[in-house]
C-alpha cells in the first residue's frame, strides 16, 4: 500500500444566479454605510438576519426602493451589494425604523468571490 502525496483543493460554495447577478451585472444606484459591528454579523458565520434601518450610518446618492446599490464599511470600502426595500429618502430619514433596509437573501458580500 503506497503512501498519499498531493494536495487537496476541497470545492468552494457556488454563488447562486441572484448572487451572481447582483455582483457582476449590476450598476450601484447608490451607497448606504454600516459600522463594523454590521459588518461583521451580515458577514459572520450563520448571517441572515438582513440589514435593519437602524443599522444605517449614512446614504449617498439618489435611489428608489428595489435599486441595487453598495454597502460600505466605516472606512468607505465596499463589501457587499443588494437591493434595498427602502428609498434613499425614507433611509436618510430613518422614517421606517423597525424594518430592514435589505432583506437576508438580496444582498451578497463581495469578499467570497
């Protein structure tokens, strides 16, 4: 019986079509920033919670509910992409405080690819 030699590549989780959509066929209408502790629970083990109004620090640009834009860190660094369920104006306004600004399966982190 020989011995084992070579390398094992195990196979990396397959992004979805609305993943793959949204990541590279999509143009951002807009920008919302998050703080870290956001980011590290819409990017930590088990995230699907979604991204609540409250959640929301800042919004930049001009954008209806359904549009695709970019989620930001603190530091201005892209690292996911979705569609939010709230206008830029109900957003900046915090007007709709108890509900999620992007729901768990519209968004994608852009880091995994």
């Amino acid at each position: 019986m020989g011995l084992l030699t070579g390398t094992l590549f195990p196979a990396a989780a397959r992004p979805n079509k609305r993943q793959r959509w949204l990541t590279f066929a999509t143009v951002n209408q807009g920008k919302i920033r998050v703080t870290q502790a956001v980011k590290e629970s819409l990017t930590g083990y088990g995230a699907s919670k979604g991204l609540p109004v409250s959640a929301v620090l800042s919004v930049e640009g001009t954008f209806d509910s359904r549009s695709v834009i970019a989620i930001e860190d603190e530091e201005g660094v892209e690292f996911a992409r979705g569609m939010v369920q709230q206008s830029s104006e109900s957003l900046a306004n915090k007007s709709a405080v108890d509900q999620l600004a992007v729901n768990p399966h519209d968004y994608v982190i852009l880091e995994a690819f």
